[in-house]
C-alpha cells in the first residue's frame, strides 16, 4: 500500500504548537502555584508547631517551678508552718505573714497568682502578677474566695494535682498544697499568659488552651475565627478551605492541652489569596505575551508562503496586478519577497504571452495550411467544371458558377480563428450548395431549421459547411437523393446557455473505428481522413477552451450526424 503523506498548514501546525506551549507553561504554573501555596503552608506549620513548643515548654516549666515552690513552702517553711499551728501572737502573726508575703512577691510572675487561705479563716492572702490589672482587684479577691470554698469542698485528690478553674473573668489552672489547714494555691492566668517575643506577630498567631469540655482561653478570639472546642479537640488537616493552622499539644500532668492557631497571612495579607492573585497575574501576562507572540510569528512566518501561494495563483491567471495590490510591508526583509516575486511574476506573464503567442502562430500556419491542402482538389475540380461549362456555351452558368467560387475562396481565406456572424457562414454554405448543384450531376437538398434571433451570433468559420462538403464527398457513390439538414437553437446544457448546432445527412454515415476517432478528445491534426473535421474541432478547442460539447453518431434510419454546442454567453 502505497504511503500518502499528509498535508499541513503552518499556521495550524504553530497553532498546535503554541497551544501545547502555553498548555505545558500554565500547567507548570499551576503545579508551581500548588508547590509554593504548599510550601507556604508547610513552613507556616513547622513555624506553629515551634512556637506550640515554646509555649508548652515556657509554660510547663513555670508550672514545675511553681510546683516546686507551691510544696517547698508547704512542706518545708518554718513561717507557713507556725501560720498553720494557730499558736501564735499577733505581732508573730504578722511577722510570719510579712515573710510569707515576700516570698510570695519574690516568685510570682506577671500572669500567675499565689493564694493562701485556710479552713478556719485566721489566714488570708494573695499576690497576683503585673497582668491583672488594678480594676480587676474585687474581682481577683472574689477569685480566692472562690477557689478556696472550691478546695475546702473538695476530695482531697484534688490537691498537689493541676486543677482548671474558669469564671465570668478569669481561666486559670492552679496546683495547691494544704498543711494542718492552710491552703498554698498557685495558679496561672490562661488568658493573660503570653510570651513577648509571639506578642507582634500581626496577629497572626492566636493560642488558646483546652480541656474536654471547653475553650479554656481567649474564647472570644476563637469564636471570630470560627474555631469551636471540637475543632481543637481533631485537629483539622490544613486544607484550602481552613484559613488557620492549628495544632495542639496536651500539657504534661493535666487535662489542659494548647493550641497554636496561625493564619495563612503569617506573611503579610493573605497568603493563599496573594498567591493566586499572583498566580493569575502570572497567567494573564503569559497569555497575552504568547498570543502577541503567535500572532506576530504567525505573521512573519507565514507571510513568505502566503505570497508564494498568492504569486502562484497571479501565476496561475497570468495576472500580476492582484499580487501588486496586496504587497505592502513595513518589514524590508518581506519587501525584498514581494519585489522578486513580482519580477518572477512579470517574467512569467511575459514569458506565458510569448508562449502563447508563438504557439497560436504555429496552429494558426497550420490549420491554413490543411485548410488549403484539404480544398485542393475542389478548386481543380470548379476549374473543371467552369472550362465545360466554356465549350458547352453556358455563359449564364458559367457567370453564376464564378459568382459563387469567387465569394467560396474569399470566405475561405478568412482567417480561421476568428469568429463570424452566423448568417455569414449560412451564406457560405449556400455558396458552397450553388456551387456543389452546378457541378454535381445528382440532385442533393439542403434543408434548414434556423433560430434567426441568432443571425449575428459569431461562430468559427467554415463550422457548418465543413459538414456539408464531407457528406457530399463521401456519399458521392450513392444512388438515393442526398439530404443534408441543418438545425440551429437555442438550449441549456448543464444548467447553461448554449447554442445547439445539428448537422445530419441520410447518406452511409460514419464508420465504427471512424467515430471512435471522432469522439475521442485527442485529435491528430495530422491524419489523413476527414481533416477537414478534424481541423474544425481543433479551431474550436482553441477559440473555446473546454467550453463546447460536440459529439458524432450515426441516425437509426442511416445517416451521419453531429451535435455541437457552443456558449452562448450575453446573447440569449
């Protein structure tokens, strides 16, 4: 099997190609667009997971160190011990309270608190950090009353144990000691603990604490986040839905655990919504730049072969005046193109006249030269006929005969590849009838059937009286009355105007191999049988081109008969 190769277009082939270009480039930014946002959000996790770390560690090491020193003054300081006792003077009780309370001072940090009360109220005091604030004093006293009917009511495994506490105003978690009655609680302020060095992170950063049941700390915050004590409590997978990493952590030796939160505008705005802004940005630009980019190599490129194409077809026409008007370009290279091939054009325009020129020379020497050669005995025979017609005495026939011969060889001498009126060309074929009946010794009838509306309608010399003359020379043998018919109409051919020419005798007609060699497009111009035929259709062909039909047959009843159709063109 033979392989066909397949055709393109250039343009259609950098179409495709850019397509693929620009396909390949936005899935690349798009997989970037992904691994960047991914990224981003990676770091801000390792970022939330350590500053969850430092949180939990400055945390539970201010727990173990208020632990500690919760159970060295329980356990082991002579002045809590003597406050214990009740066996004390009021000048010794204040002494030991004033010791206490220094220690106290001394350890407590800006957002803890150290309560002592106990179960028979002869002892009571309380020093809170730097973070509650001075307003708060009612209710930081209310918060020891509470927590101390909290103790007295409780089990006693509640204590030396790290308990969670939470009213209208604080959120603590506290570790307490008691010793023969008095109560040594230290607790922590979950709302006001914080580490300056996460203070200013714009906010990006949010860490609340949480047990079971509830949000521990800075719940507000939480609830414009849109975070519940349920989302802490699975730990959401980063998703581009969740516009927070969160990760949480359980505190050692309690039931409170801390949550880190860290939006993804950790660098400034939204993270997410930057990137895809960015993003888009990136794709709207590359977009534009490749479509600029194709349509101007689109152009450049394609420009060489559209004029090459364009100057093939002015080629084709042999016209060079459409290629010319459209050969304008600002680029020199492209003016180079157009200017040689418009030379190329000229050359072959004027190359393609010369050609034809010469060539309608040659058919125009050679078709005179078989129209003479073909009539050579006719002329012999008139001459014949006129020198008996002189030594018979028929001068009045004679006259006539000459009449007629002299307007036969005028007509004939016409040039033969321009076109006459039809009603000269009748007249031709009367001629050649008056000259046919005075030489001829048997009668023959011509009969016509003409449109005269296409008296003026211009047609090849010698069209139909070539007819006439090839059926009388080649039915001269026979014995019956020759008829020779003429039929002239106008008719549509293929949805087209033509006129339809009928040329028929009753005589032998033509022969098989004969008609095989008429009808068949190719012609020799140089056989020896029916030339006259033969050079009318080779005129034909070269007034007319391709369009005329002309087909020979023989009648049922007998007789040769040919149909020809010639364009009728403006004159129907």
């Amino acid at each position: 099997m033979k392989y066909q190769k397949k055709h393109y277009s250039i343009k259609a082939v950098l179409t495709r190609n850019l397509s693929i270009l620009i396909a390949t480039s936005l899935i690349s930014l798009i997989f970037f667009g992904i691994f960047s946002y991914r990224t981003g959000i990676q770091q801000i996790k390792e970022n939330n997971i350590s500053s969850l770390n430092v949180y939990a560690t400055t945390l539970q090491t201010e727990m173990k160190k208020l632990e500690d020193f919760t159970k060295d003054i329980c356990y082991s300081d002579t002045s809590y011990h003597l406050l214990s006792t009740n066996y004390y003077t009021s000048s010794q009780k204040i002494l030991y309270e004033g010791t206490l309370r220094k220690m106290l001072q001394s350890e407590v940090s800006p957002y803890s608190g150290l309560l002592v009360f106990s179960d028979t109220a002869a002892t009571s005091m309380y020093e809170y950090g730097s973070y509650f604030p001075n307003t708060y004093a009612r209710h930081c006293y209310e918060l020891k009353e509470e927590l101390k009917k909290y103790y007295l009511e409780a089990p006693p495994s509640s204590l030396e144990n790290w308990q969670t506490y939470s009213n209208d105003y604080f959120s603590v978690i506290m570790y307490t000691c008691q010793y023969n009655g008095l109560y040594l609680c230290s607790l922590i302020d979950l709302n006001f603990f914080a580490l300056e060095e996460y203070a200013s992170l714009d906010n990006s950063l949010h860490i609340c604490f949480f047990d079971h049941e509830q949000i521990l700390s800075n719940l507000e915050e939480m609830k414009l986040l849109g975070i519940s004590q349920n989302d802490l409590a699975k730990s959401p997978k980063v998703s581009f839905s969740q516009p927070q990493v969160i990760d949480t952590l359980a505190l050692k030796n309690s039931d409170v655990s801390i949550a880190c939160c860290m939006s993804v505008n950790y660098f400034g705005g939204s993270y997410f919504q930057i990137a895809i802004f960015c993003l888009a940005v990136m794709i709207v630009i590359f977009i534009i730049l490749s479509i600029f980019m194709y349509l101007s190599f689109r152009d450049i490129l394609s420009y060489p072969v559209t004029r090459i194409a364009s100057a093939a077809e002015s080629i084709g026409q042999n016209d060079i005046s459409s290629f010319i008007e459209c050969n304008e370009s600002n680029i020199l290279e492209f003016e180079e193109i157009n200017r040689a091939l418009a030379h190329l054009i000229s050359q072959k325009v004027e190359l393609e006249k010369l050609n034809q020129l010469e060539k309608y020379e040659k058919n125009h020497a050679m078709l005179q030269y078989f129209q003479l050669q073909t009539r050579s005995h006719f002329f012999i025979n008139c001459l014949k006929s006129l020198y008996n017609m002189l030594e018979l005495h028929e001068y009045e026939k004679m006259q006539r005969m000459i009449l007629a011969f002299s307007n036969h060889l005028r007509y004939i001498f016409h040039d033969n590849l321009k076109v006459v009126p039809l009603k000269y060309e009748l007249e031709e074929v009367n001629d050649y009838y008056n000259i046919i009946l005075m030489d001829r010794s048997k009668p023959i009838l011509l009969m016509q059937q003409n449109d005269n509306s296409l008296s003026d309608y211009q047609v090849p010399p010698l069209l139909i009286q070539t007819f006439l003359e090839n059926s009388v020379k080649y039915n001269a043998q026979s014995d019956k009355l020759l008829c020779f018919s003429i039929h002239i109409e106008k008719t549509f051919y293929n949805d087209k105007p033509y006129v339809l020419f009928k040329l028929s005798d009753n005589g032998v007609g033509y022969g098989k191999d004969m008609l095989d060699k008429l009808n068949c497009e190719e012609s020799d111009l140089y056989e020896d049988y029916h030339v006259g035929i033969t050079n009318l259709k080779k005129r034909i062909e070269l007034i007319y081109g391709t369009n005329y039909y002309i087909t020979f047959y023989n009648e049922p009843a007998g007789g040769a008969c040919t149909l020809i159709y010639l364009p009728l063109e403006d004159t129907i």
